[in-house]
C-alpha cells in the first residue's frame, strides 16, 4: 500500500497527525507516496490494492467526520470504476 510508501518516505501519518482523508491505506503502491509526501492524502491514483479493506477504512473516516456523500466522493475519484472502490462508494449511497 502507499502506506509502505510513506513509511519509507520518512512521512507522517497525513490521517493521524493532520485528520487528512487519505485513500493510502487500500491503494497500490508505485508513486513513491507523492501526494502524502506534501500533506495531501493519497487520492488512489495507482487503483486499489490486491487485498483492500476499504469498509474499515470506510469506519476510521467516518470516525475523522466524513458522512456518506463526502466518502462516496473518495471513492469516486481517478478508479471509480474499480471494484472495490465501486462497491465502497455505493455502500454509501442513500
């Protein structure tokens, strides 16, 4: 996952320590952790990773504040289309 990415970046948690939506967590690593390494999440550019857990990361934003449209809006970014992507953003619609 970009996790790793960051990790060996030297970066900080942009979740933990800003509050930051980051979609790191379930993405394919690739980018070298470009978007975290300025603070910013990781928007999945590289599509979700083998094995993703993206309900639970679903939990750890909706605990940050996210309701269901702004969580639909992550999934719903560069790999809408991509199956567990998909499936996560339509958990979530009303």
């Amino acid at each position: 996952s970009v996790c790793v990415e960051c990790k060996i970046a030297g970066n900080l948690c942009v979740m933990v320590s800003h509050g930051t939506p980051c979609l790191g967590p379930v993405t394919h690593a690739g980018c070298g952790a470009l978007c975290p390494s300025y603070n910013r999440g990781c928007y999945g550019c590289y599509g979700p990773m083998e094995t993703p857990n993206a309900p639970s990361l679903s939990v750890w934003l909706g605990k940050l504040g996210m309701d269901d449209d702004a969580l639909k809006r992550v999934y719903r970014t560069f790999n809408a289309n991509a199956d567990a992507f998909r499936k996560e953003s339509e958990r979530h619609d009303r």
